[in-house]
C-alpha cells in the first residue's frame, strides 16, 4: 500500500514517536485510530496519534520526548 506523501510523513511521525517512549520505557497505551484498525483490521487515513499516559509519568513522558526534539505541553 503506497500512501499519501502527507500520510507518509505523519506515519513516520507517529512511529518515531512511539520508538522514543518504546527505546525508553516509558508506559502508554496508544487509543484511537491506531487502535482502532490493530483490533479491526480496518485501514483509515489518521491525523493524530492518541497516546493515554498515566499523570504520574506524565513529566518523565515529556523529558523523554523533549530531550529526543519533540515539542510537549500539556
């Protein structure tokens, strides 16, 4: 499946996201789209990334994000 330039660039996005808080530990559960087509398998466009945290690992989460060049706020 070839995607969208526009789609390419968020997926990679997303999954350079999600290798950060994975190479770091860090706990989160993903929701939303992407949850929504591993449990379907059925395939959308997504324009986000929903990531639930914990409020206790929420500053770790954002350490970690902001030391790999992610911009965070709450």
């Amino acid at each position: 499946m070839k995607l969208p330039a526009k789609d390419a660039q968020a997926y990679f996005f997303y999954r350079q996201v999600i290798g950060v808080l994975n190479r770091n530990f860090a706990p989160f559960l993903i929701g939303g789209g992407f949850a929504f087509e591993f449990y379907t398998q059925i395939g959308r466009s997504m324009k986000d990334l929903d990531i639930f945290v914990s409020r206790k690992h929420l500053d770790t989460i954002f350490e970690v994000l902001n030391a790999a060049g992610f911009r965070t706020e709450l």
